[in-house]
C-alpha cells in the first residue's frame, strides 16, 4: 500500500452505519469518563487502588476523542 492510497482511504467518507457506531462510541466514553470522574471527586475515602482505577477513565476519555475525531474529521 503506497503513502497515497492511504491518504486517499483517510479523505473517504464515513458510511451511516460507521459513523452511528463512532457517535455511540463518543456518547459511551464521555458518559463513562464522566461518571468515573464524579465518582472520584465525590468519594474522599477511596482506597489508592480505587484511585488508580478511576485514572484509567482518561482511557475512555481518549476513545471518546477518537470516536470525535473519526465523526468530524478536520
């Protein structure tokens, strides 16, 4: 595969069916990412395990971003 058939692929369109899924994905992370957030600003008490578990919603963050990126490219 050559640098221009892969940029080629990049500029396609998203179909309706790929571009419901990345809107579910944003929708899910962000609501993920947030729950978890509230829940660690909220919770004084958790153990540092739980505090570490709850850093991992930067993760969802990400994909949620991802799915952002795929749905409203630049």
């Amino acid at each position: 595969m050559t640098p221009e058939e892969i940029l080629a692929r990049l500029d396609a369109p998203l179909s309706l069916r790929k571009r419901i899924g990345y809107l579910i994905l944003a929708l899910a992370g962000l609501t993920d990412s947030a729950l978890i957030s509230l829940l660690w600003a909220t919770e004084p008490g958790l153990p540092p395990r739980t505090k570490v578990a709850c850093g991992t919603s930067s993760s969802r963050h990400c994909w949620a971003l991802c799915s952002q990126w795929a749905y409203w490219p630049p």
